[in-house]
C-alpha cells in the first residue's frame, strides 16, 4: 500500500512537497486552512492531487504516515497537535526534498539578512560557473526541484520555522547571520528561539563547515556552552582573525587556512550598503572562498549584485528627497540595520502588528536621526510610548497614501523618507510585498 501523505499548507513550499510526493507514488492529499492561491489550484488539480482550503478534515489527515508541514503554520495549531498526539511524524518541505538530492546543500539563517545572503551566495556561486539551485523562503521549493535534481548545489534560506522540522538533514555549509528577539508569539522563551536557529548545524560533522557573526552575543554565547562538531569559521567587525573574515575602516578581508586563501576588497565598492550588508557580504564570501571560486569571481560579483525587492531599496528622490522602502523590515533589528545604514536626517514611516517588540535598542538611532515619526498601523500605542519624548512629532496614519503625502509635505531637501516599520504588515496589507508596492507607487505619484 502506498504511504500516505498528508500537506499542510498549499502555497509554493506545500505544492512543490506535493508534486514530489506525488512523483514517488505517494497517496497525497493537502489540506489548507486559508484559500489556496488559483496557480496551485490549477497545478494540484492538473497533477491529480487531492486537496481542500477553506477546512482541514480530519479523517483525512490524520491518517497520515507522514505529514509535512509549511513554515507558516504553528505548532499549536489544533491540527498539528493533533497529528502530534497520534505519533505521525511531521517534517519540512525542505527535510522532505534533501532526503531526495544528492547535492551540495548550503543553509543559511538567521533573524535578519538571510534573503540578501542566500541571493548573493547564489549569484556567486552562478557567476563562477556553478549548476546552483535557490530554495527556502525564495525562489522554488526544494522539494520540486529534486525531482530533476539537475544541480549541483543548493543554496537555501531557512528560518526557524523551517528549521524546527528539520532532523536528519545534513548541510555542507550552515551560515549563521545573527540572533535577535523575533517570533516570540511563536516559541515560549527567547532561548527556544536561539535553540531553533542552531538546528541549522545538527547533524554536520568534521567535514562540513559553520560560518557565523562572531559580533552576535546570542551565538558567541550559545557556542560557549555548546559544541558544534563542523569547522567553525566567524566574520566580525572587532578585530583581526586567525581565520575568518574581518572588516576594518574601509575593507574587508578573508583568510582561510586550508587551503591558504586570503581576500579583500574596499567596502566603498559593494553595491549593497550599510555595516549589516557588509557582514552578509562576508558570510557569502566565506561561502564562495572555501568552494575555491576565484577572487577576481568574488569582487565581480560583489560589485555587480542587486538586492532584493523591499529591502533599503531606493525608490527615487523628489524635490531632494530620497524615499526608500524597506518595508521587509519586519522586526525591531531590521529597523535598526536599516537607521544605522541613513547619512541624511529621517522621516521614519513604522508601525504595523507588533510582534512583542522591544524598542529600546532603536531609541539613540531614532534620537540622532530620526524627525518626524509616522505610524503606519492600527494601533500605534507601542511607537508613541517607546519614541514620544525623542522625535519632533508622530502622526498616525491609516494608509501607504497617506503616509507618503505626510512626508511629503514634512519633509525638507537633503532629508530621508524611509518606510521601515519593525512590524508585520497584516493589519493594513496583505503581506510586506503588498505594503512596499504600495508605498512604491504612491511615492512615483508624487
């Protein structure tokens, strides 16, 4: 008898888990909560698949032999419980697609950075010649293009929810970023949180290779009680290394032992700024050194790479103003790297559902560079208690129109308008995609 399959969840990570289980002649059905996008209805119902939205039937999941479960699902939801309760052993889409690829697999988390680092490491790697597929949290899921398997390596973004599915999969390269407070109303304590991420280096063993921000006090601590089996290789901005990456006033530089590798390159001439995309800088590069691409590769791609659509990305500058969206800055630490990277005086859009944000870290930045706060959200409570006594003014908005024309009118030549809000977007918009477009289209308007 076939083995049973059961997903939950139906956007591209459910979908792709199904076309694979369905190619390995699995009985599958998908089950989604909410209302499955029309493409992969079309794709589910061409490829014969069962499926349902809108409900999950429990005789029809919970006789699963294997269910696997998409990252925007929580553990707690009753029918995850359930699937618990009854032994069924639940994974990740991408523990499902590794089990089924042969390739060199290369893992990259943490609470910030980790879209801009997995897409510079691919564009490495595609650069210097590599057969190179991108998974996670961008790009296909895995699991569809394992059924091909045409690559030779994988880079793939993993967040904690991912991770937290994950048990047997081993990567050859685990990137640790940073660690941050974020998802707190989806793990009991902040060290949970921390103990998820570290997922990423199970299983790795003497021959596989751990990359990690040295400057992160979460993960240096994390390291002084715990042992990571993979050669352990750190990138900081506090000193010089044995080996490692380091970066001083205007350049950063690479040296790996084995082999003997050394690299540096002025920080004036990567085409992402700001001290948090040096460190991704770093992290991909680290990646692309011990694979023994070339240099004259690596500076290549590191001056001609283009970031991600919503992050610090550039709109236009109207009457000497520059607007710039970075509406995935969806956490207090996004909001950070992003402030920290502005040279000019801001108007500060934030605001949106408050996922238990701390600000207190924001609070010097917002003193030195922030004028006028505006507070995208519903409730804006939280922003004007953390920034009241330390910026000029707070507006309170309700919309990306109104939002830009306050700017607008507020704002002075040679300022900033900056849409990083610290929080999550569904209170206004259907996702940070549909918040950054619209500011985008209201700011052209202008």
């Amino acid at each position: 008898m076939n083995q049973r399959t059961v997903i939950l969840g139906a956007g591209e990570s459910g979908t792709g888990a199904a076309i694979l289980a369905k190619h390995l002649n699995h009985d599958v059905f998908v089950s989604d909560f909410g209302k499955i996008q029309p493409k992969y209805v079309t794709e589910l119902t061409e490829a014969g698949i069962a499926f349902e939205h809108g409900n999950h039937t429990e005789e029809k999941i919970l006789n699963a032999d294997l269910a696997i479960i998409s990252p925007g699902i929580p553990t707690k939801a009753p029918i995850v419980q359930k699937l618990l309760n009854k032994g069924v052993k639940l994974i990740s889409e991408i523990e499902f697609g590794a089990q089924h690829t042969k390739a060199t697999l290369i893992g990259i988390t943490g609470t910030n950075g980790k879209t801009t680092t997995t897409l510079l490491t691919h564009h490495l790697l595609h650069k210097a010649g590599y057969s190179v597929g991108i998974a996670g949290n961008i790009g296909n899921s895995l699991a569809r293009q394992v059924i091909q398997d045409t690559h030779t390596h994988y880079v793939i973004e993993l967040s904690s929810f991912q991770l937290d599915y994950m048990f047997e999969t081993k990567l050859d390269y685990a990137v640790l970023l940073n660690i941050s407070p974020d998802h707190l109303d989806r793990y009991n304590t902040y060290q949970d949180y921390i103990d998820s991420k570290f997922r990423i280096t199970q299983n790795q063993t003497q021959s596989d290779t751990f990359i990690y921000c040295a400057d992160s006090d979460p993960i240096t601590n994390y390291l002084k009680q715990n042992t990571v089996q993979a050669k352990s290789i750190p990138f900081t901005y506090q000193s010089e290394l044995e080996e490692g990456a380091w970066a001083d006033q205007d350049t950063f530089h690479i040296l790996l032992n084995q082999p003997k590798i050394k690299f540096k390159m002025n920080l004036n001439q990567l085409t992402i700024s700001g001290k948090h995309n040096t460190y991704n800088s770093m992290a991909a590069s680290i990646v692309a050194s011990s694979l023994l691409i070339r240099n004259e590769v690596i500076r290549e791609s590191l001056m001609d790479f283009k970031n991600i659509e919503h992050r610090l990305e550039f709109v236009t500058a109207v009457k000497g103003v520059d607007y710039i969206n970075d509406s995935k800055a969806t956490n207090v630490n996004s909001a950070w790297y992003a402030l920290e990277s502005m040279h000019k005086p801001v108007i500060w859009i934030a605001g949106g559902i408050d996922k238990g944000n701390d600000y207190a870290s924001l609070v010097p930045l917002v003193k030195e560079k922030v004028r006028i706060l505006i507070c995208l959200g519903k409730n804006n409570i939280a922003l004007h208690q953390a920034f009241s006594k330390h910026v000029d003014m707070i507006i309170n908005v309700q919309t990306a129109k109104e939002a830009v024309q306050v700017a607008n009118g507020m704002a002075f030549k040679n300022e900033a308008v900056l849409l990083s809000p610290a929080c999550a977007s569904f209170d206004l918009f259907e996702s940070y995609e549909d918040r950054g477009r619209q500011f985008k289209y209201e700011v052209r308007n202008l």
